[in-house]
C-alpha cells in the first residue's frame, strides 16, 4: 500500500485512455482507503472509531453521551459506503486481517442491540428530537436495499429480530423536513422487505411530502438548491425504486423516475472536463458523493440518459480528484475540509467520520461488470465539440446557471436563489479548478461584492432605523465598521443572452431596498463580464474580489498591473493557473491582497479585487463594468485578451424606459444590450 495516496497501477489505457480507472481500480481504491481507515481499528471486537478533531465538529467536550454513539455509528455506517462494495465483490475480502463482512456483522449487532458497550440509544431514551442516527440508519439501509447480500443473510434469525427491533424505532421516530425524508422511507421499507412490520400509512406520507419537494429541472426544494438533490433524492430515491417502490408504490417511483431523468439531463455539466467536482455549498466535506449520480443513471428503468464512457470518465476523474492528493488525508482518513481540513468548509454537524459518505459513487460496483457504465471506452461527451468555447446553461426552477469552460477545462456553478448570507453558496460563482476561500472582513473576499457603511449615523453597518428614531445606540465612530457581504441573492431571469440577479446587501425591512446591486453577465470564453448596477443609497465602500490564488508549498503569485486610458488591469499567476480583473467603469482602482487562513488549498493565497468608495451623501446610482478572466495553463496573457470591449455606450435612460444601462460591443464584434426594465419584477428566491 502506497503511505500517502492512492495511485493507479497499472492503468487500462485502452478502455480508459483519460483516466485509467478500470473497474479493478475501483476496487483497488476503494481498499486503499478502508486500509488507512482500518489502522485505527486495533482488534476484532473494537470499533471502527476515529481520533477527534479540534474545531467545530462533533463531539464536543461536554456534550452528552449519545453524541459519543452517534459518532461511533456514522464511522461504522460511513465506512460501510466501501465495505459494502468490496464485499458484494468478494464475499471473503480481507481489509488489515480483519474479513470485512464478518466485522461489519458483528458490530452492526452489537451497535443495535441493547446492552451492548457501543449500542445505540432507543428514540424513547432520548428528548423528543431529530438525531443524527435517522440519518445514518437511512444510509445504512440504502445500502442493503441496493446490495442485500452483503450483511443480512450472514445473521441469524435471533440477531435479526432483536436488530429489526432498534431499526423499527428509529425508522418510525420522528424526522425533519427535505431530504431526511428519505432516511426514514429506507429505513421502514428496509423492515417490511424483510417480512416486519411498519406503519404503511407513515411510509407513504413520507413518500408523498418527497415528491412534493420537486421544483423543477429535477431539483428538489432546499433552503438554498444544493448536491442534496443529487445525492439523496437521486441516488437514494433510484436505489429504493428498484429495490422497492416499483411493486409496492408503482405510481410514487414512476413520478420520482421522470424527475430524475430532468435531472440527468444537465447533471454531467456540473463537472469539469476531467470530473473534478465543485467546491459549492454545505456539507463540502462529503465532496464527491454527488458523483454518485453516475452508476445510480444505470439504475433506471430508462435507457441510461448519460453516454457510459463520459460517466465513468467523470466519475473517474472526482474520484482521483481527491484519493490521489497526500493533504486529502489527516489521521489517515478523508480530512474535514475539501482537500485539507478546514473549518470554514465544515458544519457543526460533522464529525471526523462524515467524510465517508463521498464514496457512494462505489455503489459502481454493484451494477453488473457487463454494465455499459464498466465496458464503454471513456470520451470527454459534449467537451470535445465545445472546443475552446464556453457555453452556458441555465436552471430556471432552482434558479442555477451551469458554465462550461472549454478553454480551461472547467466548470462553474452561478446561484440565483440564496436565502441567506452563507459563504457555501452566496459565491457570485463557484469553479471546479479554483475552489472557494471564506469571507474576509477587511474586504477583498474572493468572488463575493463585500459592502461596508460609511454612513455617519450607522458605522457599524447595523441597521437601527435611525432616519425614523434619531438615535444612534451603541454606534460610535470609534468603531471600526467590518465588510459584510450580500444576505440574498435573487434570480431575475436570462434575457437576450444576459443573465439577471441581485444581491440584497442588507435585507428588508432594514432599508433593504436601498442596499441592493444589480447583476448582469455576459459569459465569454474563460469568464465573464459584469456590468452591475449599484443601487447603494447611502455612503459606503465597496470590493468585488476575483478567485483565490493558493501560494502552493508556500510559493507567493506573482502580481503585475497596468493602466491604459479608462481600462485598469491586474494580472495574478501560479504555476498551472492565471487570473486576470479588468475594470472599465465605475471602480477606484484595483488591488490585491494576501490572504491567511481563507483559501481551501493553502494557508495563504493572493486575491485580486477592484474596489470603490463613494463618500457623498444620496451617492448617485452608476453601472460597475469589469472582467474576470481565468486560465488553467502557464500561457502568458495577450493584449487581445486583456481588451475583451471594444465599445461601452452609457445610458442614463434605455429605449426601454429603464434607468443606467449600457449597449457594450465585445472585441468579436458581438452586441449585447443591458438593460434592467422592471428588475424588481422578476426577482425570485
């Protein structure tokens, strides 16, 4: 076993010219990391339980004992997303000297049967509460209804029964709202495959609540749109059809089916041109689970929606994304964070285990080896025609714009319906090969506007009605004011090739129709124009950061700059990636910033910014034009590159009867119209 990676031996550059991952590999990878997880598992009888980590995660010193069981038993459930796998392969399979379905059987049993050390509480022990194990319970179950011939037949009769007992509770406990929906229905239909019984009226309630949860393009409702759409109503929801909801709810999994098929439609668009997956929204720690995606689309009853060869290429190449990088790992298991730990990227709900819930794309190995998923020759799908193109595709329902970047090689994600001021999806775009940094509030926060008042009665940027009251409670000038970023972002539609949203940098009722930036974007090859309307009513300061630049083995990006006329330019490189910001209107100057502790990749990374202060009272309403440009290569830039406009036509009023507006010209000769005629009415969130 390699120490720090996982590596590719032998690799199968006849099927898989791109990554060499045969279904072999699979399995190979797939031991390679139970190998590492299984060092911390010191005999037979010991459980497999992983060192704490410092930070946000659970459990906390403190916290109550089932906090404890609850993280014994993500590590055994989590871990059983590659267990199960392996063993359906190979029944004998070995991992460290340990026959993984006779230690998955045995601390399953003693995890669910009461008097155990390990064993679970029972619902009725505990606050009436949502808890963690309905979550892992429907994972555990979702694997056995897909593979049952891993764990359940290998027990007896007797240790079934008394396991169905702790199952039962949970599955009829109590759940909370979305996807944890779904925990339940696999748990309770887990039961009654095996002859127990359940409340029927209960699973179907849960079933009809899920396909209410539908929005559109195959997304299903979140606070935010997020990879839970992927990972559990697609992947979970196609594993319980087939095992399932075919003979006993026809009617339910037909109407989950035809979703799921919307779904796959875009679904590959996602994903960079060699798999990499995007750092973008919560739960970033399970990374490529939404991968699963893949073998689950030759789960359905349809033809497979995906070409076989571009599925296994895409899930392939996520897969390498993250098991072949040494910072991957921290106590020789998948780390909290994306690539190495970091606590921004986490929630208080993980603990050291969670992680282990990215290997569902193994569920691969349960499709059969004949399957088209194994025997098709990778191929790049619609990447080979894009050439150095980039194409935009836009969800109107979960209001998500999907960019493909043929240039680069990468694929970006542009949210339109944010609910809140949640760095994990307030990004004004999210890329697969510049992976997100938290929020800086000294401003220059990557890919975000950050906003700070400058308004003498209110510098701390908190909102006390003062215009109405007069009074200014604790909120001296003394204080020095912190950026904030936006608190919602609004999807107002795609019109005439332009793509239309707004960032409510304070919400309503707190003067939030004065702190509202209107975006409007034009996609071109490697990036994208922005020309925004700043609707800022009162003094402020103002940056838009473009992407994070990690300094890689400490190595700083080399920054260079230069002004020509109106046009302002500020170039950033590293080895293998490159950034340009160009400002045209509206923006004081550009900068840059070093950065510690906010990028996913290093310690310290370099962000380019523009930035703008504006300090009049009732400060005048005015377009902000900038480019941002990226390469994934060491291509110098050219002067062609750096002048993407050829001409900018400002308008205090449009034909339309709008206010400030702009007719911009691109180097190519395209024309684009920005117009923002009644903005306000199509916003949706």
């Amino acid at each position: 076993m390699k120490s720090d990676k996982f590596e590719v031996v032998d690799p199968d550059v006849t099927l898989s010219p791109l990554t060499g991952m045969a279904r072999r590999h699979y399995i190979e990878c797939a031991q390679y990391v139970l190998q590492r997880a299984f060092k911390h598992v010191k005999s037979f009888d010991s459980p497999i339980v992983f060192p704490l980590v410092p930070g946000k995660s659970y459990p906390q010193p403190g916290d109550p004992s089932w906090r404890t069981r609850s993280h014994e038993f993500e590590a055994l459930e989590r871990t059983f997303n590659l267990a199960a796998p392996l063993i359906h392969v190979d029944p004998e399979i070995k991992v460290n000297g340990f026959k993984l379905r006779d230690y998955y059987c045995h601390h399953f049993y003693n995890a669910l049967t009461p008097g155990h050390a390990n064993s679970l509480p029972l619902p009725e022990d505990l606050p009436d509460s949502t808890y963690q194990f309905t979550c892992e319970f429907g994972g555990w179950t979702k694997t056995m209804l897909l593979m049952p011939d891993v764990l359940w037949p290998h027990l007896t009769q007797t240790q079934r029964d008394e396991m169905a007992v702790t199952i039962s509770k949970w599955a009829h406990h109590r759940t909370t709202q979305n996807n944890w929906r779904l925990f339940n229905i696999c748990a309770l239909s887990f039961l009654k495959k095996n002859g127990y019984p359940i409340d029927d009226e209960l699973l179907k309630n849960h079933l009809l609540w899920v396909a209410s949860y539908h929005a559109g393009n195959g997304w299903y409702l979140e606070q935010s749109y997020n990879y839970y759409t992927i990972s559990l109503f697609v992947v979970y929801g196609t594993i319980w059809s087939r095992a399932f909801g075919d003979e006993h709810y026809p009617e339910i999994a037909a109407v989950l089916e035809k979703s799921f098929n919307e779904l796959f439609e875009t679904y590959p668009l996602f994903f960079a041109r060699n798999g990499y997956i995007n750092m973008w929204a919560r739960s970033i720690c399970y990374r490529l689970w939404i991968s699963g995606g893949f073998p689950a689309s030759f789960m359905l009853k349809s033809k497979p929606p995906i070409d076989p060869g571009w599925a296994r290429r895409l899930c392939s190449g996520s897969i390498l994304q993250f098991t072949t990088r040494a910072d991957f790992y921290e106590n020789d298991i998948p780390s909290l964070g994306f690539y190495g730990h970091r606590e921004f990227a986490i929630q208080n709900y993980s603990c050291p285990a969670s992680p282990f819930i990215m290997f569902l794309p193994f569920i691969a190995l349960a499709l059969p080896e004949d399957s088209p998923f194994w025997t098709a020759q990778e191929n790049d799908g619609m990447w080979t025609a894009l050439g150095r193109n980039s194409m935009r595709t836009v969800l109107e329902k979960p209001g998500l714009a999907l960019v493909n970047h043929g240039s680069s090689g990468s694929s970006e994600i542009v949210s339109g319906k944010v609910y809140d001021d949640d760095h994990n999806y307030s990004k004004l775009v999210f890329n697969t090969h510049f992976p997100w940094e938290d929020h800086n509030p000294e401003g220059g926060t990557s890919q975000e506007y950050s906003f700070r008042s400058l308004d003498p009665r209110d510098l701390r940027g908190v909102d006390i009605n003062f215009y109405l009251t007069g009074r200014a409670v604790d909120n001296t000038a003394s204080q020095k004011a912190e950026y904030s970023t936006s608190q919602s972002i609004l999807f107002n539609g795609v019109r005439n090739g332009i793509l239309y949203r707004q960032l409510l940098m304070r919400k309503p009722p707190n003067n939030g129709v004065g702190y509202i930036i209107d975006l409007a974007e034009i996609t071109v090859p490697g990036g994208v124009i922005r020309i925004d309307r700043c609707r800022l009513a009162f003094e402020h300061e103002l940056t838009l950061g473009h992407f994070g630049l990690p300094h890689i083995d400490g190595k700083k990006a080399e920054v260079q700059g230069f002004e020509q006329g109106a046009r302002k330019v500020l170039t950033a490189s590293i080895p293998g990636r490159r950034l340009a910001m160009i400002a045209y209107h509206g923006w004081d100057d550009l900068q840059s910033r070093t950065h510690s502790g906010f990028n996913a990749e290093a310690s310290e990374s370099t962000v380019l910014f523009a930035h703008r202060k504006r300090v009049t009272k009732n400060p005048a309403m005015e377009l902000m034009i900038s480019v941002m440009l990226h390469k994934t290569d060491d291509t110098a830039w050219t002067e062609e590159e750096l002048s993407p406009l050829r001409k900018i036509d400002l308008m205090d009023v449009t034909p339309s009867g709008s206010v400030i507006g702009a007719g911009i010209t691109l180097a190519d000769g395209s024309e684009y119209f920005i117009d923002f005629k009644d903005i306000d009415g199509y916003k949706s969130c």
